[in-house]
C-alpha cells in the first residue's frame, strides 16, 4: 500500500516535491501557501478578494501525470498571455481556478473539479481558508542597528536586507479543515524546498496547521533548498535554514533532513543543525544537472523511495537513534 504523503510550501519548490512524491506514491496531498500578493496572483486576489491562486496552480501542475494529456494540460494551465491588455501575463491557470471558485463557491471543490480535468496525481489544498499577507522584519546590510518592516510576500522575497524573521496578518488565520486532517492522517510529511521565509515558513505559522504537524504520527522530511535566494536568504548557509526553522517552530521536530551531497563540504555545521532538530542527514544528488539551484524530481523521487523503504525496515526492527546516514 502506497503511503500517505503530504507535502508543504509554495512555487518550484513544492511543485519539485510533488513532480517527485507522485513517482512514489498514489496518496499524495500538497498543502500550498496562500500569501502571494504580486503578478497575477495579486491581481485576481485584489479584485476578486479570493485566494492567490498561483502557487496552487503550479502545484497541480506539478501532479499532471507524464502522458500526452497530462503533459498538454501542464502547459496550458501555465499559459501565459502576453501583449499590454488586461489580460497581459496572467496565467490561463489562475483564469480557470478563479472561475471555477466562482461557479461553485468552494475552493477546495474548486481544485478538486481542476485536478479532476487535468488527471492529477494527487490533489491540491490552501494552507488557510483566508488570504494572508507575510510581514518580515530586515535589517539593513549598510547599517546593522536599522531594522524596517517589510509587508507582502512579493516585497519580502526582493527584500535587500537581511531578513530577521515572518509573521502572518492575520496572525491567527483558520486553516483549511482539510488540510490539518490530511497532516493528522498521514504517514509522512515533506515541508520544503522552496523560498525560506515567503513559502515555507508561513506553512509553520498558521496556528492550528503548525499544531497538527507537531502532533502528527507522521514522520517528518525537511528537503533543503541548494542555494541560497538572492534578497530573501542571501548569506544564509544550510544550516542557517536549520537554525531559522526552529526559531520560527521550537516545538517541530524532524525525522530527516535531505541535502545535496555538495552542502556536506560546503557548510560543516550541517550535520549538527539536523541533529538539534532530532534528524538524520540524508545526502544525494538531488540537484538538476543543467540547472544545479533547481531539485531534479526523478532524482528526488529515488531519496523519498529510499527514506521511506529504509523507514519501513527500521521500524520492523524496533528502528535507531538519530544519527547521520550515509
């Protein structure tokens, strides 16, 4: 029987992960940010006061099997139009998603109905039943001691600071009822990669989604990303990301932490970053050979396989102390 996975974030990084998951398993739910304020994505959540649909979009895409149909679906659902019109780089996608939560009043229907025409792998739920926007604390790189505020994923990501930390407004938003089931119910949860601070750290602020992965049976995977983002995490090491995590989510707890094998050599303090949060180091080529800051899913798909048929036998044999694996 196949696991039940759930994976976590926003943008490339988790439409990387779920590329990779539905190459391993036939019960696949992706969690998706829902604090995009720019592009089209803000401009159809400004207009219509619905969620950005943009990283749920890529998401599903990311779950269109490998056929023609699926292949042909992926790309027409991230179609963009060009020219200077109103319609100018919208993706077809969020046309379609914002259409079809008008029609039927329900998101979660709403990307079900989507999956449903495109034949995904899987299927697609927002983090939070509302829209929410990231405020991040930056300090300035010309002067350390000036600290601005910065709000909005767009404007955080470019932020020319340092980024100190995130916070949600609201700051205690509803959680999509399906998704703290979807986390209470599985066998494993994958949080990352993606942008630090915009996609993956808001996933561990909403209030009754961070508790339902602190109390979940599940056993948790961190995949960290290969470089560092230029404005958002420039100058933070591997594990910096480590450090960021707990800081933002004391109470969370790992199982393993799967990095590139070049992180190793590069950032020593890796392995005990991991430890601290109670996990194993899982090093691979993860990376894409012509894009090395980009995860190749098929190779990510060979470590989540590995991890999983490992953690199958360990558990048959009372399992092992966190440790670092080869």
């Amino acid at each position: 029987m196949s696991p039940r996975v759930v994976a976590l974030g926003g943008g490339h990084g988790l439409a990387a992960s779920l590329a990779a998951l539905r190459r391993v398993t036939d019960n696949l739910t992706g969690i998706v940010t829902v604090a995009d304020n720019g592009g089209s994505s803000g401009r159809l959540r400004e207009e219509f006061g619905i969620l950005p649909p943009g990283d749920l979009r890529m998401a599903l895409a990311a779950l269109c099997r490998d056929d023609e149909w699926g292949r042909t679906w992926a790309d027409i659902l991230q179609h963009r139009f060009s020219g200077d019109g109103p319609l100018a780089n919208h993706a077809l996608g969020n046309l379609l998603l914002a259409a079809t939560w008008d029609q039927l009043g329900d998101t979660v229907k709403g990307l079900q109905l989507v999956g449903e025409l495109l034949g995904a792998q899987g299927r697609v739920l927002p983090m939070a039943s509302v829209p929410l926007n990231i405020e991040a604390d930056v300090r300035s790189r010309e002067d350390p001691d000036v600290v601005t505020v910065v709000r909005g994923q767009a404007q955080v990501a470019k932020a020319s600071g340092q980024v100190l930390n995130v916070r949600l407004d609201p700051p205690d938003p509803p959680a999509c009822p399906e998704s703290v089931a979807a986390i209470d119910d599985a066998d494993w949860v994958v949080i990352g990669p993606g942008s630090w601070f915009t996609s993956v750290m808001p996933n561990l602020l909403v209030p009754s989604l961070r508790a339902a992965l602190v109390r979940t049976s599940a056993r948790r995977i961190l995949v960290l990303n290969l470089v560092a983002q230029p404005g958002e995490t420039e100058g933070l090491t591997p594990s910096n990301h480590l450090d960021v995590l707990a800081a933002h989510a004391p109470d969370l707890r790992l199982d393993v932490v799967v990095a590139d094998v070049s992180m190793i050599d590069d950032d020593p303090l890796i392995v005990p970053a991991a430890a601290r949060l109670g996990a194993r180091l899982v090093c691979a080529e993860v990376a894409s050979r012509s894009d090395r800051d980009q995860h190749d899913p098929q190779r990510l798909a060979t470590v989540f396989a590995g991890v999983f048929s490992t953690a199958r036998v360990n558990a048959a044999s009372d399992g092992e102390e966190p440790g670092t694996w080869p």
